[in-house]
C-alpha cells in the first residue's frame, strides 16, 4: 500500500475534529478485534478528520508490537481509506523505528511519536531522535511536545529543515508563550494539534494560536456532543463553549482528576456508560471504582 503523500496527510488531518479511539481487550487482557472493529465503524458515522490508532487513549504504552500491528490493521482495513489512521509511535529510537516501520507495513497514513520512554534528556538529543525515526518512514509525521520530550522553535525549524515528513506538532504541554513563539516562527510548515487533557478545555484559546484541529477521547463515547463543541469553537462561540464546559467538561475533568491515569481509564468507562464496553484497562492502569462510574454515567445521561 502506498503511504498517503505527507502533506496531503497534514491537509486531512487539519481540516476537522479527530478521535482517539480506545483499544478494546476482552476480559483476559486480549485484543479485541470484532467490537474494535465495530467502535472504529461508529465513530466514523459521526465524521472525523482522523483516527488515531493504538494512541495515548489506545494504550499504545501496554501493546506488543505484535498487537500493536495488529491494532492499526484493523483500524486501516474497517477505515478503508475514508480518513487518516494516524499510528502511536514511542519508546526509544531503535525501538520507535520498529514501531513506525510495522505502522507503514499496516497501511497507516501517518505517525504520532510520543515521548521516548522515561528518559530526560538534552534538546539534541531529542531532534536526534525525532531525525532519525522520520527518516525510517515514508509516513507523514506529528510529534507530540510533552512530559520529557519538549522542542523550541529553534529545535523545531531544525528538524523541518532537516525532514520533510514531519509535518503535524502536537501540544500536551500548556506552554502559551512557547505555542506562540512555535506558531510565529513556522507558521503554515506544520500542522498544530491540541493534545492536552482533556483537549475540549483549551480548544478556544489555541485556535487563536493556529492549532485548528484536537484530538477528542470524549469522541468515544459522546461522538455528536464532541462535534457539536468543536463546532461551536471554530465559529467562536464563547458562549455556548464555556456552557458546555460548565455543564460537561468540567464536571468530566473532576472525575478524571481523582486518579492518576485516568485519562484514559475514564473513557472506557464511558464507553461502559453508553452500552458500548471495551473492556478493561491493562495494568498499569486501574479501571474507576463504583461511585466514579455511577457518577461519571449520570453526566453522560444528561449529554446523550
């Protein structure tokens, strides 16, 4: 298969909402591929500009490359072309390398390469990293800048200067000034993406630095309200923003803060929620307890 032009990967996936699907495992920790399947089919009802594939929300962090493979197959073969599949990507380079040949070999459209595991490290070091993990793909390229693994402008116009496939950044790190001075310097080269959790509570403030895209978990399971808000952003009604902030995401955030780790553990809750279960978390993670999923059903009910 041949990957999707670079550029033309930075168009798609800066043009609309993008969702984070979650990895669905059975009841032993397996991967799940029917219902998976059958989750990647809904959410593509609701139009997406994007999915990501075995991401941050898909527990990329707890997938062998086997599964890993296997999940962003999947993801490609029921997308069928009619959006990106952006692949997780992470760990150190070697590694990382792998991870993005086996996401090309699956037939994504691109990669999001997350931070190298644990390490903290030099800005050279990391410009090394991202250099030498674009130039193991064909695929087009979005760095995610957060946790151990934050670039400058200066780092940035670098490494675009030195790989024509990078092309998306995208920002988990809350830097204002930084995302300022990142967007002033480069402008229309890449495309800017919010990554922060949960992404819906900065989605107006960025938009006026040039980040018109986020990548929603609350897509997973309230599809029509994640769009419906992201709407709302793009023609910048403050207004009906910051009610559905009071009235959801907020509320959302608050359940969300009472555990490390459940960003991504209180989607599949959510999934729970609705009827639509994926299964449990894989360790490390923990699941919410009884009165977290109780309360976190009850805010939903007023959403569907």
């Amino acid at each position: 298969m041949t990957p999707m032009p670079a550029d033309e990967f930075a168009k798609k996936i800066g043009a609309g909402l993008l969702s984070f699907p979650v990895t669905h495992f059975t009841g032993g920790y397996e991967f799940d591929e029917g219902p998976y399947r059958e989750h990647i089919e809904w959410l593509l009802m609701h139009q997406p500009a994007g999915l990501f594939a075995a991401g941050g929300t898909g527990e990329f962090f707890s997938l062998t490359l086997e599964e890993f493979s296997r999940v962003v197959s999947a993801a490609v073969q029921q997308t069928g072309g009619r959006v990106p599949v952006v692949a997780g990507c992470g760990y150190g380079t070697a590694i990382a390398k792998q991870f993005a040949r086996a996401a090309e070999t699956a037939g994504a459209d691109g990669i999001l390469l997350l931070p190298p595991y644990l390490l903290n490290s030099e800005p050279a070091g990391i410009v090394a990293h991202v250099e030498a993990v674009c130039a193991s793909t064909g695929l087009g390229v979005i760095f995610y800048n957060r946790d151990n693994a934050i670039l400058n402008e200066d780092a940035l116009e670098r490494l675009c200067a030195r790989c024509p496939n990078l092309v998306g950044f995208k920002d988990g790190y809350g830097d204002i000034e930084l995302m300022t001075r990142i967007y002033a310097r480069l402008g229309d080269r890449l495309t800017y993406v919010g990554g922060l959790p949960t992404a819906e509570t900065f989605a107006l403030p960025y938009l006026e630095m040039g980040v018109t895209t986020y990548s929603s978990a609350i897509f997973n399971f309230l599809p029509q309200f994640a769009q419906n808000f992201y709407a709302a952003v793009r023609r910048r009604d403050h207004d009906e923003v910051f009610k559905q902030l009071r009235e959801f995401v907020l509320p959302y955030i608050a359940i969300r803060n009472r555990r490390k780790g459940y960003a991504v553990s209180i989607v599949k809750a959510g999934m729970r929620a609705i009827g639509r279960p994926a299964g449990p978390v894989r360790t490390p993670l923990v699941d919410l307890d009884e009165s977290e999923t109780d309360a976190l059903t009850k805010l939903i009910a007023g959403r569907s």
